[in-house]
C-alpha cells in the first residue's frame, strides 16, 4: 500500500522481500487484494501493474445559507464513508472538514461550496472548494502585501517558520495535521508535504473563482505493516473497508 504509487510494476517484488515469500506466492496475495476490490491491475506477467483502487464516494454542491451546517454535511455525508476507519483519523477528518466549511461561510463570501470526497485502500482525500474571493485575496489585505502570489509565499513562510503570528494560524496548524494539503486561490498553489515537513508556492496549472483546499489523510498509520510482521494479508485487508463503486 505505501509503495504501489511510487513503483506500481514493482510490487509483487516488494512484497516477496517484505513477507519472505516467493514471488508466485506474493501475485497470488496481490489478486486475491484485486478481487476484494482494493487493488487494480493493468498489463501481464512481469509487465503487470498495481495500482490503489480509488473510489469516488461522494461529491456535491452546497448553498451558503444561514442554516447551513458543517456538523450536519459531515454527518450526513462523510461521516457514513469513514464508519470503519480508526476513531482518531474520523474525528481529524471531521475537524479539518468543519474548520475549512466554516471558514468558507464566515470569510470567502462565498454562495455555494462544494464538497468532495474519495477513499484508496491507503488514504482519505477531501476538497472543500467555495467560489468567494479567494483566501490569498484576503490574505494579501491581512499581510499588506500588493498580490495573491506575495500573499501565498508570505503565508508559506511563516508556516514553515511555524510562526504563530500568522493571520492564517488555524489554516497553518490544521495543514499540519494531514499527510499532504493544497490551498489553491487566484491561479497560486501552496501546498504542504508532511513526509519532508515542506511548503512550497507554485503557480497553478488552472486559475479557478475561489479558494479550493485538497487535504490528504493516510487511513493506515505509518509502519503498521512492516517486513517480518506476522500480521495476515487477510487481516490487513479487513482493516481497510472499502465501499464498492
């Protein structure tokens, strides 16, 4: 699961080493994890490729009202998906999700905000999109700066200082809290990798109305399937419930 993006025609080999099995044996695990729904495959024999199933769990509109409620989306909506996963990973889900709601109905000046959300074997992924002014907009006014990209490296900068004179504290903290996150606004991206604790500023490769956040979660935690485990490839798979598509 942690190494099928990175070498999708390399994982029958990975997992040979990793559980000391031979090599039939591990395409033999890796199809039955292609029948049980959590692995695609493409190509034969050595050529063949893994990769995570993505299913596309739930993506819709909301108009900004005042009844609107993130409590009532997320469990409405997000929090059936994620019934199975670990009590600690569905409440950061649901604390990152009412935070980003809530921001976009209190500051974007928004009239509808979308909400998506997709699940792999690995991880969460979730965007809450609104189409208000933008948050490097808003941000630039906060800063004193003259455009959206001074805004954004401003704002990565402080985050990578961890400075808690931030304007933008909140958003900063709960970027941490996820494997990878993307704010992007007025044709900028900032995005934020936890594996080399790193913010980075890049233009976007589509400028959209609005301020669209893309937050990545790992829905096994790091190391809990490591070489030597005596831990089933059945037993895995039954920690990681996947709704069919």
């Amino acid at each position: 699961m942690d190494h099928v993006d990175a070498d999708p025609k390399g994982i029958a080999r990975r997992v040979a080493q990793a559980y000391g099995i031979s090599r039939q044996a591990a395409n033999r695990h890796l199809d039955a994890l292609v029948q049980t729904g959590l692995l695609d495959e493409a190509g034969h024999t050595r050529a063949r490729a893994y990769m995570l199933r993505r299913t596309s769990a739930f993506s819709r509109e909301f108009r900004v009202t005042p009844v609107l409620s993130a409590v009532r989306v997320w469990n409405e909506h997000g929090a059936p998906v994620l019934a199975g996963d670990r009590a600690a990973l569905r409440e950061a889900c649901r604390g990152i999700f009412k935070e980003l709601l809530d921001n976009a109905v209190e500051h974007a000046g928004a009239s509808w905000i979308t909400f998506e959300l997709a699940t792999t074997a690995r991880e969460i992924d979730f965007v809450v999109a609104d189409d208000g002014r933008g948050a490097f907009v808003s941000l630039a006014e906060k800063l004193r700066v003259s455009t959206p990209r001074e805004a954004a490296e401003e704002f990565a900068r402080l985050a990578g200082a961890r400075s808690m004179e931030s304007p933008a504290i909140k958003l900063m903290l709960l970027a941490r809290s996820t494997e990878r996150f993307a704010l992007l606004s007025s044709g900028v991206a900032c995005e934020f990798d936890a594996a080399g604790d790193l913010w980075s500023v890049r233009e976007a490769e589509t400028v959209r109305a609005g301020t669209w956040v893309t937050c990545r979660l790992r829905r096994v935690p790091a190391g809990s399937a490591t070489k030597g485990s005596r831990e089933s490839f059945d037993s895995v798979r039954k920690r990681l419930p996947l709704h069919p598509r």
